[in-house]
C-alpha cells in the first residue's frame, strides 16, 4: 500500500493514530506505541506483496548502521580524522543508491533492491556521515538511528530532516501538544485540498488531453497550456505528500521541515530554491554546494570566486538532474537551472554595483515573480519528457 494514496490508507491512519493522540495529550511521547505504529505501516507499505522492498529496506538500515557505527568507532578510536577514509565511508554509504539508479540504466529492469523512498534515505545517512566528519555528531545512537531512518511519514517523499534536530525532538518532551495537533489535522486537511482535488482534476481532466495536443500539435499554444497545467499539477501533487507527511508527523510529536513556501512568487531563482522543495534543496546546498566551494578556495584551484560559484552551480544542478533519473531532459532540466543561477547571479552583483539605475517597485518585483516563474515553468516541461516524445 503506497503512503498517501489509497482512502483505506488513510482510515488506517486515523485509527491507529487515536490512541497516540490520547496519550500524548498528556504530554508523554508514548515511544512504545510509536515504534509499534511505525512497524505497522512499514509492513503495510513494505510488506506482504512488497516483501522484496521491505527486505531490501531492511538491508539498506544494517548496512547503514554497520557503515556508521565503524565510521564512529573509528573516529573515536584514532586521533586521525583521515580525509580518506572519510571519502570511502561517504561513497560506500551512496553504493545502494548508486546501484538503484544504474542497475535500469545497465540491466533494463528495475533493481529488485531497490525500495520506495532509497534517496530520501540516503540523504539522511549521507547526512550522519558528513556530520560526525565535522565533530557536530560524537555518537549515534542505534535505536534513535532506525527510528530516524524508518520515520514512516517522510520515508517515501520527504522532507528530509537532519539527525540532530531529529534526536533533540526524540528525547524532548511534548510541553503543547494541542498546538501540534492543531497543525498536524490542518496540513493533513491542505494535503486533501492540494492532492486530491486540484492535483486529480489538473491530471485526470486536463493533462492527458493536452499532452496529446502538444505532441501531435506540436503547437506554441499547445506546449504553452500544457507547461502551466504540467507545472501546477506537478506542485500540487507534490506539496499534497509533503503536507501528508508533516501532518502526521506533528500528530506524532515533531516539527518536521516544511518542504513549499509559495515558491510561485519568487523574484528570482535562487528565492525560488529556498521556497521550492526546500529541504532537498537545503540539503544541497549544505552537502554538495557549500563543501565544493569551500574545497576549491582551500586548494587554490580557481582564483576568481566568481568562477567558483558558477562551477558550484554547474556541478550541483548537474547532480540535482541526474537524480531524478539518467535520461537527456533530466540532465537538460539540472543544466538549465545551473544557467538560471548564474545568469542571476550576474545581474544580482550588477545592480548592486549599479545602485539606483534599476528602479525597485512594486512593478518591478511583479515582472521579477512572473518572469521567474515562467522560467521555472519551462524547466519543468523540459522535465515533464514532452519533448522526448515530441522527438519521437
């Protein structure tokens, strides 16, 4: 059973989420029952005809583990913190995915290790890793770990949370738990809205009839209705999980990271990446981006910083791209981002060289959201694969 898709999903959900909300009422995090309740719906989502997803899941958490617990032995057994086998734990941590993402590529098939959710999974263990690298992590707990790796909310869509504040709120009491409630029932009810009503409608009504006109039509009109109705189907569908997945987690006591934040009225792309899937992006950002720049200015590589960032840019929306999967449009998508950011970058460093000469308004912020906007709408109908097909 797929999270967040079926009606008996979420009558499944409400009657197992009852007792937790009477307990923790009282202020009690109620760990016990948690863990009960999350191996519940692991095995309904993992289970029965999906064994193979949940052994898979399962070997993915003890190799995990055994990755970063010998990481961690090491680290506090030896006085050398070697960058080397920092590099080997990091890239052995990322060999389950790897193997996901090629084995289509090479085999023709889906992996039969691979399970839904592996990347979201990944992120988090990569996570640990760089964190204990840093000292900002001394141990991690085993149980704290699995629960962490297995949340079952955000296991198949996100957001994806950091360990740290994970663990703070694991321990932590719940001092006001209506409140928590409160957002928890209102997010569930936004997800409802944003999944089930405009999501459905935009897909089951509007997207297959235009896609069909924009293939045979191949007209600019045609590709210009399906690019907005592609691109709001593909926000609402999206933020419906990620609103699902903070409900419940709020009902279960933690403040999970919001993954949307109206990314539709950014002024400009690098806004719209602090709006837009924001917990992937932040992880990015953290993990790829800040340690590639920091590590070309540390070796000299590149003398203008300029250069640095646009090579930071090139390299993270490149990897972004090729995330999402090894076909020409996801790598074009990630490209075309790369070249949004450094084109705004540019004209971000020249009006402030040029301080007064563009006139800052009401006007001009509406042209800035709608252009920007337009830009994110043509990268997602170079991610939508409408052009393969048009190819084709």
């Amino acid at each position: 059973m797929t999270p967040y898709e079926s009606p008996f999903y979420f009558i499944y959900l409400s009657i197992a989420l009852i007792p937790l909300i009477i307990i923790q009422s009282f202020g009690k995090k109620a760990m016990i029952y948690q863990s009960l309740f999350t191996v519940l719906f692991l095995y309904l989502s993992f289970g029965g005809k999906n064994y193979h997803a949940g052994l898979s899941l399962i070997f993915f958490g003890s190799y995990q583990l055994c990755l970063i617990k010998g990481y961690e032995w090491y680290l506090q057994k030896s006085n050398l913190n070697k960058t080397s086998v920092f590099v080997v734990i990091l890239l052995l941590s990322l060999v389950p995915l790897f193997c996901v993402k090629f084995w289509p590529v090479f085999i023709g098939r889906r992996s039969i290790f691979s399970f839904l959710g592996i990347s979201y999974v990944t992120f988090k263990t990569v996570n640990i890793v760089m964190e204990l690298r840093d000292n900002l992590i001394k141990k991690v707990p085993i149980l704290t770990f699995l629960y962490f790796l297995s949340f079952f909310p955000t296991i198949s869509s996100g957001p994806i949370d950091r360990f740290r504040r994970f663990q703070k709120e694991v321990h932590a009491p719940i001092k006001d738990y209506m409140s928590f409630l409160e957002k928890g029932i209102f997010y569930i009810f936004l997800g409802f809205l944003y999944k089930f009503l405009l999501a459905y409608l935009l897909k089951h009504y509007c997207l297959g009839y235009l896609e069909h006109k924009a293939v045979l039509g191949t007209s600019f009109f045609n590709l210009l209705i399906y690019m907005y109705a592609y691109s709001l189907y593909l926000f609402f569908d999206f933020a419906g999980y990620s609103f699902f997945a903070i409900g419940v987690s709020y009902i279960m006591g933690y403040e999970i990271p919001k993954n949307f934040h109206l990314p539709f009225l950014s002024k400009n792309i690098k806004e719209f990446w602090n709006r837009w899937h924001m917990s992937l992006s932040f992880w990015f950002r953290d993990f790829v981006y800040m340690r590639l720049i920091y590590f070309l200015m540390k070796k000299k590589l590149i003398k203008s910083s300029v250069k640095i960032s646009n090579l930071g840019y090139c390299a993270l929306f490149l990897l972004m791209g090729l995330w999402h999967g090894f076909t020409w449009y996801f790598i074009l998508y990630g490209l075309f981002h790369a070249l949004l950011m450094c084109v705004v970058d540019k004209w971000l460093r020249f009006k402030k060289k040029h301080k007064g000469l563009i006139p800052e308004n009401k006007f001009m912020d509406c042209l800035n959201i709608v252009l920007t906007s337009h830009a994110v709408f043509f990268s997602f109908l170079i991610f939508s694969g409408i052009f393969d097909k048009i190819l084709k």
